[in-house]
C-alpha cells in the first residue's frame, strides 16, 4: 500500500489525521515529529503515534540546522515581523517541509501531510516549500479539508479510541521551538482583555517586584553570529536556550500582538520569546542588563 509521510506533533489534529488519511485516502501514514526545540517527550508521542495507528514512526533532531540555518539568518537580517514578532513558528515551518520530503523521498511515499487550517500562514509556508521542493509529491492538509469543529475532532477521537490530552475546556493554541513560543484562542480572541498569567510558561511577570541584582549579558558575535555568552563559548543550541532561561527569569520576551495574517484576516497573537529580544539591543552595540522590577 502506498504511504504518506505526516508531520506529526502529538496533538489533537495530527492524532486525528492519522485515522482520517487512512479512511479517506487509503494511504498508510508514516508519523514524523521533528524536534525544533519544542520542549515535549518526544518518545511518548512516537508511541502515541504508533498506537493510533502509524505503520512507522520517526523522531528528528533538528534543533542544530534549525538555528544554524534558519536563526541566526534571520537574526543578521533583523527580521521582526510588523516591527513587533521577532519570528519563531514561521521560521521553522520550511524547515519541516524539507525533512518531510526528504523522508518521503526516502521511504518511497507519494505524499505528504501537515496539520494546517485553512486561516492561517502556516499552511503558505508548508505548500509552498514542499511544491518547491518535490512539485510531485501529493499534500494532504486533514484539518483544511474536512468540516468538523474542535469539538467534533475531540468526539471522533473518542469514538475512535484515539488517546488525546486535550478536551473541550482546552482554551489556547500553542506552538513553540527554540527561538519563540506563541499562544492563540481562548480569551485572547478578544482584543481588550489582558492576557491571563495563565498563557505564560517561559516568563515571570514583568511587574511583580522580584528578588535579586541585576545581570549583566554580553553576547560575542563572530562574523555576525553569536559564538559566547558572557565569555564562555557555547553552540547556538545551548546558548539560545541559555538566554531564554535567564531572560524569562526577568521578565523579558513578552509580545502581545495583533497582526495580519497573509490570507488576509487579523489575529491576535501573544509571545514570549525572550533570547531573541535579549538580542536586538546586544547587536546595537549596547550591553543589556536584566533585572527586577
């Protein structure tokens, strides 16, 4: 039987894909999660995978090329989005389209899948690069083409024996790799209300008064990369994963946004993102201290 390689995140659309492409298309699904730094256990949602009903499931490292090739790029280029989104998601979404079809390529398969709606940019970047790439392969996009609602997904996979962590209380949409995390839904939908403490995992309150002196950061940057924190010489892995630490202990890195969205609909999006707002005052020259309100 031929295959289809899905892009697979553990949660409840790609879960529910695997079930869906198999009755829609006949196709037996290959589930690859590919880890860009997005902080999950990754062996359990491999099982996961497995256990709904993937014929294979595969776990890439890519959190090395991610920020080597894809960061540290945007970084020199100082690209923030709509002068506020420092880019996080979107950065890795072409990364995913190439390991999906290298994958695909390898393992023989006639298509691959992704886990996009139809009201975002997301499912741009995935089309894109994949039809870039390998123009023949097929892509199927489950959520975009069929009609049932979150709650209809939660009730399918119910009816199905699909094990799932979410439920129907389940009030934002999260996404999030090295360089960014960002929060979507619930009640961020409603422009005029603050969002809840609650959407934050990476960062204190900038307001509350804390405890502690101040920190100084120095960055060394070799031919316009980041190379050392404080001295010591660190890959960009390790360094960037540093930064968001000792930022978010601070306070630092929160973005609460509305943006234009490329099909042309508005969206509310809060971030938090603080390795790559530690870095814009670092590359303009100035040495950025950190403390507590």
């Amino acid at each position: 039987m031929s295959t289809v390689v899905l892009a697979y995140s553990g949660g409840l659309d790609t879960s529910v894909a695997i079930r869906w492409i198999k009755e829609q298309y006949n196709l037996d699904v290959i589930a690859l999660t590919i880890d860009v730094g997005n902080d999950r256990d990754l062996p359990a949602i491999a099982a996961r995978a497995q256990q709904i009903g993937a014929i294979k499931t595969m776990v890439v490292d890519a959190r090395a090329d991610f920020i080597r090739y894809f960061v540290w790029p945007a970084l020199q280029a100082n690209a923030v989005y709509e002068g506020a989104y420092p880019l996080a998601t979107a950065l890795a979404r072409p990364l995913i389209a190439r390991l999906l079809v290298e994958v695909a390529r390898a393992e023989g398969a006639v298509a691959v899948a992704h886990g996009c709606t139809g009201k975002g940019n997301d499912q741009v970047r995935f089309d894109v690069s994949i039809n870039t790439l390998a123009p023949d392969l097929q892509i199927i996009a489950p959520v975009r083409e069929w009609s049932m609602t979150r709650d209809n997904e939660i009730a399918y996979a119910k009816e199905h024996a699909i094990p799932i962590k979410v439920n129907t209380a389940s009030a934002y949409s999260v996404d999030q790799n090295l360089w960014g995390r960002s929060i979507e839904c619930g009640i961020l939908e409603d422009p005029w209300a603050e969002p809840p403490e609650e959407v934050f995992a990476w960062t204190t309150n900038p307001d509350q008064p804390g405890q502690g002196e101040p920190t100084y950061v120095e960055i060394t940057f070799q031919n316009g990369i980041p190379i050392a924190l404080n001295g010591e010489e660190m890959d960009g892995v390790l360094l960037v994963e540093t930064l968001n630490q000792l930022g978010g202990k601070y306070g630092v890195g929160r973005i609460d946004h509305i943006e234009n969205r490329l099909v042309g609909i508005k969206s509310r999006e809060v971030y938090e993102a603080p390795a790559a707002v530690i870095f814009s005052p670092v590359l303009l020259g100035k040495r950025l201290v950190l403390y507590y309100g």
